[in-house]
C-alpha cells in the first residue's frame, strides 16, 4: 500500500505516512452483528495512534528520502507553541519573542523630555548664581530652574534633577540675600523728607546749663560747646573740641553758585566723604534744617564700635564769604549723638 500524497511504500495497519505525516484511512472491520447491506451508514474511522493493532515498522532510514521529500516533512510538521520556543531560553521567554532588546534598555519620550528639562533647570540654576550680582536676573534664573526641574522630578527622578533643585534654590538666596544687602546699605533708599526726623531732638537752649558750656568765636559764627572738651582755637571759621567720649567739628567753605535748592545736591556727597573719613557708614539722612539754615543731615554708625554721630551739611552765606559748613557730633557711647547745644546755642554773623 503507498500513500495517498506523497506515494510512499507503507506497512499495512499504520495510520500515518511516515514520510509526510498524511493520516492513512483504513478499511474498516466487520462488526459482528451489524448488517453490512448499507456501507455509507457506518464511516470508516481512522484508528488512533494508541489503538494501533500491531508496532508501526520502523520509519525509513533519512538517507532514503531526497531533499525534496525532507522538506515536505518539515513543512507538514505542526507550528510549535511560544511556549515550547521559550522554554529553556529565559531572555527571550522575558522579552517575548525574538526580540532581545529589554524594555527598560530604551527610553521612552516623556523620559527623554524629562532629561532634558531637567539638564536645562541645572544650568539655570548654575548660572543663577553668578547671576545673582544683579539680584533680579538671580532671582529669574533660580525660579526658572527650580519650576523645571519640580516639574519633571516624578518623571525623572534622577541625580542630574536633584542636582537642579539644589541650585536653583541657591541661586533664589543667593538672589534675595544680595537684595536685602543692597537695600539695607543703599543711602538713598533710607533719606527722609522732614527734617523732623533728622535734626537734633535737644536743640532748645533751656535744656543746658550755661555754666557747663565753653563759648567758641568765629567770624562766621559763636557758639558754645560742652565744658572739659580739649578745645582747639578757631582757625578762621573752623574747629575741633575733642574728649575721650566725645567731639565737635565745623569744617567751613566757600563754594561758588552754592544755593538753598542746591544743597539737596551736594550733601549727600559731603556726608559720605566724613563717614569715609572715619570707617563709618551712612544710617540715615535727609534735608533738614540746623539753626534755621537749610541744609541736610544724617546719622553714621561706625564699624564695629559704639562710635556714632550726626553730621549735617549746611549753607549759610557769611560775611567773611563761606557758604557750606560740614557740622559734626560723635559720640563713644551707646547713647545717639545729637548737635545738642551746638545747634541750641549757634548764632550766625
């Protein structure tokens, strides 16, 4: 008997061409008690591999098939499961299919964006410090960095993030200490516009004693000063009394085109002159009156020290020609200086 498909020499009672695979059908055996006068009304079944009367003949040697025959074979064969691929193979059983590549081995695009924006929040961060010179561009670049960075840290968690935030805040300090620096030590932003605040709280003559003052005469002005000062002799319209907790000083000029409206001009550069003069800084000051002149008037604190004063800058044209009088009073004391009885009992001429 030979196979219906391929034509192979079969053994009789197989069930399968061992050459092709094709199921052979048999015919089918008489049954004892069934009439045999209508064969279409029993089909022949083929019988199953473990029903097979008798051992199959052994399969023909391969060295008797040619290559067209093998590979009929193998493409009558059936498709195996993934499973039985994978079996043994655990990279590719992980993975699935023949794919080798891991799935975390590529990024995907949010993770991409999110390195980006966060290499991007580092650098504004970084460069936010330097920046912080100009506190406003500081402060611009850290709160730039520090909205990216907060922004893609769930997405990419990462050293390169972390290190963005760190900065950025820096930078934001850094920004915001400058700032307050600036302000606290810019002269400008500390000038008052009455002179209630700034003239000397004790100028009423009333409130000293004329036994306890020394008189001063110039010939742009008298006044008189506290008592136990060691006190230089007027040279013209200047001079200086000095004790180890105290000291009165009038510095006179001549200044051309020096007026009322000007004075506001060029105090402010007196005044910072005298507290170089002496390591100190500017407080406070502003336009105000000293014995009824105009001028304009501050409060310095030296550096590191008890030592602070009330300077002022006033114009007054005299006779002898002097217009602008630097008047100053320090004390070595944690009480305020003031112009005291240097004002209360000034008098011009």
């Amino acid at each position: 008997m030979n196979c219906i498909k391929c034509g192979q020499p079969l053994d009789a009672g197989v069930a399968f061409c061992g050459n092709c695979g094709t199921p052979i059908a048999q015919a089918s055996v008489p049954v004892q008690g069934v009439t045999q006068a209508n064969p279409a009304i029993v089909a022949p079944v083929a019988p199953q591999v473990n029903q097979v009367p008798q051992p199959p003949t052994p399969p023909q040697p391969i060295a008797q098939t040619d290559a067209n025959t093998m590979t009929q074979v193998l493409n009558n064969q059936p498709a195996q499961q993934n499973s039985n691929i994978n079996f043994g193979n655990p990279v590719v059983g992980a993975v699935g299919g023949n794919n080798l590549t891991p799935a975390y081995a590529t990024a995907t695009p949010g993770a991409q964006k999110g390195e980006k924006r966060a290499i991007i929040a580092l650098i504004f961060g970084i460069l936010g410090i330097p920046a912080s010179l100009i506190p406003i561009l500081g402060l611009a670049f850290g709160i730039t960095g520090l909205v990216l960075s907060t922004t893609v840290i769930s997405k990419y968690k990462h050293t390169v993030t972390i290190l963005a935030i760190i900065f950025s805040s820096l930078s934001i300090l850094t920004a915001i200490g400058l700032w307050v620096y600036a302000i606290q030590h810019d002269p400008a932003l500390h000038k008052t516009t009455t002179s209630s605040t700034i003239s000397s709280p004790s100028s009423n003559p009333s409130s000293y004693s004329s036994a306890s003052l020394t008189p001063i005469d110039t010939p742009c002005y008298s006044v008189k000063i506290d008592s136990g000062l060691s006190n230089s002799t007027p040279t013209g319209c200047n001079f200086d009394a000095a004790s180890p907790s105290q000291e009165y000083t009038v510095d006179s000029q001549n200044i051309a085109g020096m007026t009322d409206a000007s004075i506001s001009a060029n105090g402010p550069s007196a005044l910072q002159a005298a507290a170089n003069a002496i390591g100190a800084k500017i407080t406070s000051e502003g336009n105000g009156k000293f014995s009824g002149s105009t001028a304009y008037i501050g409060y310095m604190q030296k550096t590191n020290s008890n030592v602070n004063g009330e300077i002022a800058a006033v114009y007054h044209p005299t006779a002898n020609g002097d217009n602008l009088f630097i008047v100053a009073h320090f004390m070595d004391s944690t009480q305020k200086a003031d112009f005291g009885p240097l004002e209360a009992t000034w008098v011009w001429k």
